[in-house]
C-alpha cells in the first residue's frame, strides 16, 4: 500500500513540475513581442527581428510657387495654409523648386537596413540635378551616393533615375538635391529608425514623432517650410519628446533669381529657455549633454529629449520654439508646441499671445562643436595614435584673379556688378569675384563620372571637359611647378588617392578672402571624427596665414599653433564647421571603395571650386558597376565638314 502511494506521490511530482514548466513557456512566447511581417507602411515600429522591407517613394522635381493658388485665402485663413499642394513659405509669392509639391520635401521614414528604391522624376525646366543621401554610406552600391559628374551623369529634365540603397546609417539624416544653385533648395528629411534594443538612449524618452526641419528662404527662416506660427506638433504634459532637428540649408536664390538675404548660416534653436538634452549629433550618438540652445550649421542634424514637466508647463498653453540666425540678417521663425489638450483651442488664433523669447534671455550653448560634445564611443584604436597612415592638409580660399575684384560675402541687389548669382565655373565669372580654390586649385567636376567613366572622365584635358588633376599629372594650364604659389590658380578635377583600408586625418584651413565668413564641409562616403578645431591662423600672432602653402599649415601644426587634438572621446558627424581664418581636423578610416567628394555644404562654393575628390582604393577594389547603368560626356565630331 505504502508502495503504490509513494508512486502516486512521484507521478503528481512530476506531473506537477511539466504543467509548471509548461506554463511558463507558454507565458514567455505569449508575452514575447513577435515582428510583424505585414506592415502596410515603412513608417513603422522598429524591431530588432524583422526583417528589411523594401521602401518605394517617388520624388517629383517641379517648378513650384509659394502661396499659390492651392493656398486659397492663406494666411488671413489659416486653415487654407493646411491644404494639399500649398507652399505657405514664407507668406510671400514667388516661383520656387520643390519635391512633390512640398517645401521641404516629404519626410523618408525607414527602419535600419531597409533597402529603399526612390524614383526621382526631374520635371525642371532645364536642371540636370542628382539627390545625394546624406549621412548613407552606399558600400553595396556607390554609383547610388547621388554626386553628379562624380557618381553618376546628373537626372536631365523629363528623364527618371532609380535610387536604390541600404539604409544602413541609423539617425537623423537629409536628402539633399545637387547640381544647381536652384536644386540646392529642394531637401527633405530622411529618419532611419532603430530597433529600441539597439538604440544607446531609448530609456531617456518616450516619444519620437517630433521632426522640426530649419531652412532658409529667400530672407526668412523657415521651420518645417512656414515661417511664423503656421505649424504645431501636440505635447502631453509630463512626457519626455525627442526632437529631431534639421538645418537643411536652402538659399536666398530663388528661381534663377537673387532673393534678398544673406547666404544660409548657423542658427540657435530654443524652446521657451528649456532644457534640451542632446543625445545624437549628426546620427551619432553622443553622452547625453544639456543646454538651453543648439547651434545648427547648414547640413547638421541633433537629437535632443524635451521634457514636458518643465515650467511653464503648469501655466502656458503651449511652449514656443524659436530658431534666430547667427548674426542676424534672416527674419526668425517660430512654432508652438502646444499641449495636447488645448492644441484646439490653440489653432483657432492666428497669433499666439505668448512673446517669443529674445536671444539674450537664454544661455546660448555652441553644442555641435565638436569641443563641446563626446562621442558615446571611443575612437577606433587605428586613428587613435598621434600619427596616421595619411594625413592630408587642405588649405582653401578666395583668391583674387588679374581683373578680377571682390569677393564671395554674399548677395548684393539684382541687376549690379557682383549680383550674387552664382557661376557654373570659375571660368564662367560674369563678375568681379574671388576664385574659390583648395590646394590651389579651383575644382571643375569632368564631363564623365570618375567612378562609373573613368576613362572617359580623364582623356579630356581641359578641351571638351574638365582636365583630372593627380598628384603631379596637370593639365597645361596648371603647371607643376608653379603649384603652391600663392598668386597661381588653377581649375581641374582635383582627385587624391587614398589606400583602402588606411587611417586618414584631414586637415581643413581657412586661408581668408571671404569677408571672414565661417565655412561648413561635406564629405561622401564615409562619416568622419572631429578631433581638433583652432581659430587662430597658421602665422604668428597678427600677420596673416601664408595662402594656398600647405608645408606652413604642416609647419604650424607641428608647432602646435595650427589647433590641438582631442582623441579621446571626440564626435562623430558628416558635416564640420571649419572658423574663419581657422582650421579643423577630421578622422576616418578610409573603408569604402570608390570617388567622394568633400565639398562645401551649400552649393555657392561647390559649384565654383571649393572642394576635391578622394579616391579610395584601386579600380579592381570597386564592385561591378552594372552594364546598363547611364553614360555621358562631351561630343567632339571628327575634323572634317560635309559639302
């Protein structure tokens, strides 16, 4: 009897512990979030699981107006200014290039490592252009990294191109149009999301549907294409919101036509004297830092965390955003972020009541420098040495030319010497101006891409297409030994070849001639660290730095005047301010095969010289480059004429 009980007891035991076990399983997978493979939108919740989609989008480039007929009675009806196809702008009417009737363009929103497929339809009257992907580093495809002549032939009017490319870089990033002063002005934003598991900062926020893009237009800032108090986006007290912010640059020229204002410059961005804590700069993640302002420069993207808690939380309607130019020159812009439950009420009046801070009643913190922030992670032990494998010193400026006078400080009124308007080419200088040059040279891209052209790219020599400039291979008008003469210019496509696989730092030195002006780089195809910044020029105290002589920039950095390195935790971005009559040196390893240009970010000075090429690796590093893919270049007939 004993026996049979102490069986019975045993198999309750274990029927016990197996319904225990059993249950707990099915607890975990039923509370185990499972991706969802049926999302109708790329605008989705990101998961760590899932797996890629394929995003569609169509661009469509147009000759536009602001404050059209779509607008209706916009703004005396506010309402109106919401309606489809309406460009509010900046309250002004005035013909304007723009992305599916949008300004900026339609936000691209993608989870990481989507392959996105965007069909641009160049409907400009006129405008070869291309679209550059800001922040994406195209390794499987770098005939995709939209830089005309460079890349890839420019999109000719009435004519697709198909973009395809993985969206690998995660963070706040811009599309961005290129090949003309009006293309410059068409952008939009492109947000690549992470999985909340892979994301350094999920825990200190709980919303991230905020997107606040800043632009210049005409002599006003916009934000989000509107310029005063036209756009709201609903807060809920006691939340934590992550702003992403955007400066994507624009341009006083409008249609062909000088706008007034100065060319696009840094702004500060405040809302109501909070604090923001910043948490990305550029895509990157950073150690979370908090100020009461953010300088943006043209190009630059931060992510900062708005908590909804902060006075006058408990008594305002709303908090109130303002973005103010550097300087002055640019009308200001303003939005509010009212809270949820009087967004109604709120969007009845035309004005807000509540007055717009003053630039003085905020502490005004410089926080994209990259002296200012830490990057979240350290520097990759190959650049973390005093010396690189390559280190290259880039000193530009705005040369005088025999005949010519001025320089490039900005836009004078329409119809007078030195309007503005900006040249397709040095050579094409209608005007008294200043030739932009790096490293002596004037950049003119060639007839034919590099990359997917090179042997066509380089048969020219300056007849027919822009002469390749390597090393000490010139063309007849740049010649050798008078390179590096402070009075010597020259224009050519200037390529430098990198080694794959080599550590890089370059070394960026304003040399003057520019009113003073700060200037803000680009560079394809690879993201950079910023490791040293200095302001004062390469000479001694008061006497200014030797131009275009890049052995006294190496002399002074090895003096340690030029600026000093911080290679400890420095930021890591995309885009970098470079001060006037200063310098600045960035880092990065040169992994991805192909043609990138480092250009100045706004168009004025990448179409007019201001910039170069960098060839990583060799021909045989590149992958294929597929057999259909479009071809260009110039047209010289044989030297005979038919009776």
């Amino acid at each position: 009897m004993s026996c049979c009980c102490r069986a019975g007891g045993a198999f309750l035991l274990r029927a016990t512990i197996l319904i225990g076990l059993a249950s707990v399983v099915t607890t975990i997978i039923y509370f185990t979030p499972v991706p969802n493979p049926y999302y109708a939108s790329c605008d989705r919740p990101c998961h760590e699981l899932d797996s890629p989609m394929i995003c569609r989008y169509k661009l469509s480039l147009e000759q536009y107006e602001t404050l059209g007929p779509a607008c209706g009675q916009c703004p005396a009806n506010r309402s109106h200014c919401d309606a489809a196809q309406c460009v509010p702008g900046d309250m002004t009417r005035r013909a304007v290039l723009t992305a599916n009737r949008m300004l900026p363009g339609p936000a691209l929103r993608v989870c990481e490592n989507d392959i996105v497929v965007v069909d641009v339809l160049n409907r400009a009257p006129g405008q070869a252009l291309a679209v550059h992907w800001g922040g994406q580093s195209p390794r499987e495809f770098p005939w995709m990294d939209g830089a005309p002549q460079v890349t890839q032939c420019p999109i000719n009017t009435h004519t697709v191109f198909q973009y395809k490319f993985r969206a690998s870089a995660a963070g706040t990033h811009l599309w961005a149009a290129t090949g003309s002063p009006q293309a410059e002005a068409v952008f939009g934003p492109l947000v690549v999301r992470q999985a909340d598991a892979r994301d350094p900062h999920r825990q200190l926020y709980d919303e991230d549907v905020h997107l606040l893009t800043v632009s210049a237009f005409g002599g006003s800032l916009l934000v989000n294409g509107r310029a005063e108090q036209q756009a709201s986006a609903p807060l809920v007290r006691g939340r934590r919101y992550r702003l992403r912010l955007l400066h994507g640059g624009g341009t006083p020229e409008v249609a062909g036509r000088p706008a007034p204002g100065p060319l696009p410059g840094p702004v500060t961005v405040s809302v109501s004297g909070l604090a923001l804590l910043v948490v990305a700069v550029d895509g990157h993640a950073v150690r979370p830092r908090s100020t009461r302002a953010l300088t943006l420069w043209p190009g630059e993207r931060v992510d900062a965390v708005l908590s909804a808690d902060q006075p006058p939380a408990a008594a305002a309607a709303a908090y109130r955003l303002v973005v103010q130019s550097v300087g002055g020159g640019l009308t200001e812009a303003t939005i509010d972020l009212p809270f949820k439950e009087q967004e109604k009420r709120q969007r009845r009046a035309q004005y807000p009541s509540t007055p717009a801070p003053e630039l003085a009643d905020v502490e005004v913190v410089d926080s994209l420098e990259a002296t200012d922030l830490e990057g979240l992670d350290a520097l990759p032990e190959e650049l973390s040495q005093d010396d690189v494998d390559v280190r290259l010193y880039l000193p530009f400026d705005f040369h005088p030319v025999a005949g010519l006078r001025g320089d490039l400080s900005g836009p004078q009124p329409p119809g007078k010497p030195g309007s503005g308007r900006p040249p397709l080419s040095p050579a094409d200088l209608p005007w008294p101006r200043a030739v932009p040059r790096m490293c002596n040279i004037s950049l003119a891209l060639p007839a034919s891409p590099l990359l997917t052209q090179p042997r066509d790219a380089e048969r020219y020599d300056g007849e027919g297409g822009a002469a390749v400039c390597r090393g000490d291979r010139r063309p007849a008008a740049c010649p050798s030994h008078l390179h590096g003469q402070a009075d010597h210019s020259c224009e050519c496509a200037h390529v430098i070849r990198v080694p794959l696989g080599s550590s890089v730092e370059l070394v960026l030195a304003d040399q003057g001639g520019d009113g003073g002006r700060a200037h803000v780089f680009r560079l394809h195809g690879h993201s950079f660290w910023v490791v040293g910044r200095g302001h004062k020029p390469a000479g001694a105290p008061g006497e200014e730095p030797q131009r275009g002589s890049w052995e006294a920039l190496a002399a002074a950095d090895r003096q340690g005047r030029l600026l000093r390195r911080h290679l400890l935790r420095p930021v890591r971005k995309d885009v970098a301010s470079v001060p006037a009559h200063g310098a600045c040196a960035l880092r990065f390893i040169a992994d991805n095969p192909g043609y990138w240009l480092l250009r100045e970010q706004s168009f004025y000075r990448s179409s007019s010289g201001l910039g170069v090429i960098l060839q990583v690796g060799e021909e045989s590093d590149l992958p294929p480059i597929p057999s259909d893919f479009p071809k260009c270049g110039s047209f010289i007939g044989p030297e005979f004429f038919l009776m």
